[in-house]
C-alpha cells in the first residue's frame, strides 16, 4: 500500500523531519535515515543525483519482498542529472547513509526527465541513462542482435550491476529495451553470454535463449536464467549457482555448442588464466582443463574470455580472446592466441610472453562475439573505453560507448595466422558516397575534403602508394583548431594515432595519448577510417585502433600530408553512415 496523507501526518510526530507534495512524502527518521513514498497513481520516481556524493543505500521495499539495496549518489548540493527508479509494486523507498538537510529531498521529481544528448555518437552504441562497461549476452535470433551489456540503471559510474537490453536488426540502429537482470541475494549481475537452446538440452523449452553470467556477491559463481519469449524477460534458474570456486577471481563465462561432442563448452576468468567446462544440459557443468598461466600478459587479472574457431588456410584455427589491463600498452586491452581446441584444452600454437592484441587502440575492451550467427562470421563488439579513465568520461547521466560491432578474420601474414578486424558489414552497408577520388599525389599538404554537415558519421577509405616519403598521414579536424593526426611511419614501420589535440582531454592526465601499432612491410597501405562523434576507429590490413575523442564539434575536414617526399593516394572514398 502507498502513502495516504492523513497516515503520514499523523507519523509526522514521531519524525525528525517530513515534507510532502501532493505525490510524494518524505519522512526522516533520523538525520541519516529516511523513507520516501509516492501516491498509487506514480509508477516512477526520479532520483536527483550529484556524481561526487556518496553512495547512499537505497532499498525499496514492496508489497511482499524487499530488494537489495542500490547505491545512489543522492544530491547533497547540486544536481547533476536525474535516474528513474520503478515504483511499481514498490510500497516506499528506505534511504540510508544520506542526510536529511541534502537537497536531493526537494528535488524528487514523479516529472520525466529527457536523457542528455550530450556527446552522443551517431553509430556507436551507448545506454540511454547510466553506466555501461562490457557488452553481455549477445545473441541473434529472428533477425534481430540482441546486445546486453553492463548497467548501472542508477548513475554513471559503475555500481548496482545489472544487464541493460537493446536490439538491432542492422547493428547501426538501436532500440532500448528494459533491462532484463538485476542483482539478486547471490550479488551483481556480472558480464556473461547467451545462447539459443534450440533443442531444450536445459529443458527450459524449446528454443529457449539462456543467460549465463557470474553472480558477484561474497563470491564469484556463475548462475543462469532463461527467456520463454525471445530475450525479452528472463526468469532466474532456482537452483542458482550452476558453477562455483575456491577462487576469488571467476568470472564472465562465454558459452558455446561444442557439436563433436555434442556438449555445450564455457571458458571462463578464473584468475590469471582461464578455464574450460563442458555440459550437456546447461545445468550441471564439468572441468575439462586450464590455461594460460604460461603465456600471455600477466600484468592485470584476465577477464571476458572468448573462444572460438575461424577459416585459415584450407582448415581452421581456434582463437582465445582475453582482455586484461597491460600498462606498458595503453592499460585495458584484449590479448590472443590461436592455437587448436579438442573439445577439452585449448593449445595455443606458440606460447609467448608478449601476445598479440586485437586493437591497438586506447579503447576498446572486454571483446565477445554474438551467439547464433546464420553465416557463421565471428561479430564481435568491444566496450569502447578504458578502465584508465572510464568513470571520468567527460559525459552527464550516461557513460560508456560500445565499439562498431567488428568482423573478424584470420588471415596468414608472413606465413603466421593474424587475427585482423574490419567493420561488420551490416555498418558499411548504410553508407552513401560523399566523395570519390582515383588518384592524387600528395607533397606536403593536401586538402582533401570538407564537409558541411556536422552531423552524422561518415567513414574514410582509401589506399596509401607510398613514392619517396618517410611518414604519410591523414589529419581530421574541426573549425575549433582540434584534430586527430593519423601517420604512417614508414621508416619505423608503425602507424600512430594522436589525440592528444583532440578536443577536451583534460578530464583525466590518463586520457591524451599517441597510440601506436605494426605497419605491414609494404609501400602500400589500405585504410578504414569510421569517424563519429566522438570516436575514431581505424583499420588497416593488419591492426585496428579504436579511439574516444571529444572534439567541440565532429571533426569535418580532412587532409593529406607527406614528410621527405611523396605519395598517391588512390581509390579515396568517403561515404556518410
Ligand atoms: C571487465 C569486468 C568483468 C566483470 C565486469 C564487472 O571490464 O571487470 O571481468 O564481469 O567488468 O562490471
């Protein structure tokens, strides 16, 4: 039952302190302690939130159950944004840690507020409100790209870890469903995958898409849940946890059909390695093997593992994809190894200290692939940021951006399988031609294009003949002096990213950087440049750099130039996305 006046007048004696409108009563039971409530009619209620608070638990109790208590950083002097919470089925709400004289009690509001469009991308992802880090349960069914990821529905800084939901039928438009878990007496919702179970292996029903995720309490166990309605609500198994260890680190299982064995196989974090489980019902899970712990990075705990096997040559390979922070390398990163999978280890092919990375760029982390491809490609998605400076980005009521969802490749490079990444082709398949050129000769300087709209993201394409010159490079800038310089160093064989001029970059020292990766030995360099509001991603024909920027305004102009000599630059293509 919800708050009636006259109850909470007559209550009002006992209280330290209460205030009322029409819709919603607050009564302070000390000057730490509170309760708010709202009238039947209000099914949501909008927190006021200050970025810099402490977290203040708040606890909404309903009719028959009581929730476990959020963290909100309830307004002690200003207000940075709003955050909605539920009031359905919720009786009131217990506030605990904030105190009575903040002014986050005046500024509860039953008026929605619009999300902030602030630095907004055009075709990268992000939440609507709150946090976001890592993609989760990603799977395609009916042609739709289901994509669960990371939430804090609460702020945007992390906390309160749950599964936001949103789905794609071309992986450029998204639409923002509810979320579908939310913390529960085992812990937060951590990141995990989903698949399809087409033939009721769980006995869940047929066709069922199960939910397997790392359940972050006291411990770290890996639960799961179901959907009877294609990934729209989940119901939680009752027999949760469905795998558990000694270790403190275990987490973010990534699971598979494994069809030689006819078994469904996860890896998963467990420490500073990974380690595999087989099952053949979902349920009831097996340890098969570990590895890991002799080759690789071992700078930072080894997070959000993938495997899986890709076409090489005229067999296949497996690739194991873990993400981990490396310091000397621009901190959160994604590692590989190809190596082959016997339905019970993994083995890499060659076990170096110094892995290979996916991305050379600053941000781009916690990769997996989607579930339930028809065509068998490996789509991938990374969370496009870094735990360097994550919770800093310089954004208001959401924070966190997804990467262009990728296509992944092996291909053999100096007779070695590489692993190399190029935009999914659902994205380029939205584009339209802004500007073709066969062939220009660049000597210094050459100012290739600019673009009225300032709208919109547009990608880059065009191959590099290099003539005479030691460095080739591509500048992106806008009218307020702030660019992005991308070179081709063809004396010391690297292609960098600068962005230390890139717009505001001051939000965290961390933050402006010069990215660095391999160049091919060639004289001749393709490149995709995908430039949106505030990110560049670049691909060439063996390295991926993806980049935030926040530019004043989105870059609008590009230009040319060459240091000790010349180049041809051939087949340019710019095309809006
Ligand atoms: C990686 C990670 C995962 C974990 C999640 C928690 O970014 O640390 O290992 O499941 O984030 O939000």
């Amino acid at each position: 039952m919800k708050f009636g006046l006259n109850i909470t007048l007559l209550l009002a004696v006992e209280l330290l302190a209460i205030s009322c409108t029409s819709e919603i009563s607050v009564k302070h039971a000390n000057n730490l302690s509170s309760v708010v409530s709202v009238s039947e009619s209000v099914e949501c209620l909008w927190l006021p939130i200050e970025e810099s608070a402490p977290e203040a638990q708040v606890t909404a109790v309903g009719a028959n159950d009581r929730i476990t208590p959020l963290s909100v950083r309830l307004s002690q002097t200003k207000v940075d944004y709003y955050m909605p919470i539920s009031m359905q089925g919720v009786e009131r709400l217990r506030v605990e840690n904030c105190s009575y004289e903040n002014i986050c009690w005046q500024q509860l509001t039953t008026t929605p507020q619009a999300p902030d469009s602030s630095y907004r991308q055009y075709v990268h992802f992000s939440p609507e409100r709150g946090w976001t880090n890592d993609p989760n349960g990603m799977f395609y069914k009916n042609g739709e790209w289901h994509l669960c990821y990371q939430h804090n529905p609460y702020g945007s800084k992390w906390g309160n870890l749950s599964w936001g939901h949103a789905v794609s039928s071309d992986l450029v438009h998204w639409e923002h469903l509810p979320d579908i878990l939310y913390p529960d007496e085992l812990g937060a919702i951590f990141s995990g995958s989903a698949v399809v179970d087409e033939h009721n292996t769980a006995g869940f029903g047929e066709g069922a898409v199960v939910a397997i995720y790392t359940s972050a309490g006291a411990r770290q166990t890996q639960s799961i849940a179901y959907s009877l309605d294609g990934g729209m609500t989940f119901t939680k198994y009752e027999h949760n946890p469905v795998l558990t260890s000694h270790r403190a680190d275990f987490r973010d299982p990534k699971v598979f059909w494994y069809a030689p064995r006819e078994r469904w196989i996860m890896v998963l974090a467990a420490g500073n390695a990974m380690e595999i489980y087989s099952s053949a019902n979902l349920t009831d899970w097996t340890f098969e093997s570990r590895c890991g712990e002799d080759y690789g990075y071992h700078t930072g705990v080894w997070e959000c593992p993938d495997l899986f096997e890709l076409p090489y040559e005229d067999g296949t390979k497996w690739v194991l994809l873990c993400s981990l922070s490396i310091p000397e390398r621009g901190g959160s990163s994604v590692q590989y190894f190809v190596g082959e999978f016997d339905g019970h280890r993994f083995t890499p092919d060659k076990k170096q200290p110094e892995a290979d990375l996916l991305n050379y760029g600053r941000d781009y982390y916690a990769t997996v692939s989607w579930s339930g491809v028809e065509d068998g490609r490996k789509v991938v998605v990374g969370w496009q940021n870094n735990w360097d400076y994550a919770n800093d980005l310089p954004t208001k009521g959401y924070r966190g951006y997804m990467s262009l969802p990728h296509q992944l490749k092996l291909v053999n490079y100096s007779g070695e399988p590489k692993l190399v990444t190029e935009p999914a082709q659902e994205v380029m398949a939205h584009s339209h031609t802004l500007l073709s050129e066969e062939a220009v000769e660049v000597k210094d300087k050459y100012n290739a294009w600019r673009h009225d709209s300032k709208e919109g993201a547009f990608a880059v394409e065009c191959d590099i003949e290099n003539l005479s010159a030691q460095v080739v490079g591509l500048k992106l800038f806008n009218d307020s002096g702030e660019w992005v310089d991308v070179c081709f160093d063809f004396v010391e064989g690297v292609i960098r990213v600068d962005r230390t001029n890139s717009g505001e970059v001051d939000f965290n020292p961390r933050f402006p950087s010069i990215s660095e990766a391999p160049l091919s030995e060639s004289t001749e360099q393709h490149i995709t440049m995908v430039v949106d509001r505030t990110s560049v991603e670049c691909f060439t024909d063996i390295a991926a750099i993806s980049n935030l920027v926040f530019p004043q305004g989105r870059y609008s102009r590009l230009s040319f130039h060459t240091i000790g000599g010349s180049a041809t630059i051939r087949n340019l293509t710019i095309k809006e996305l």
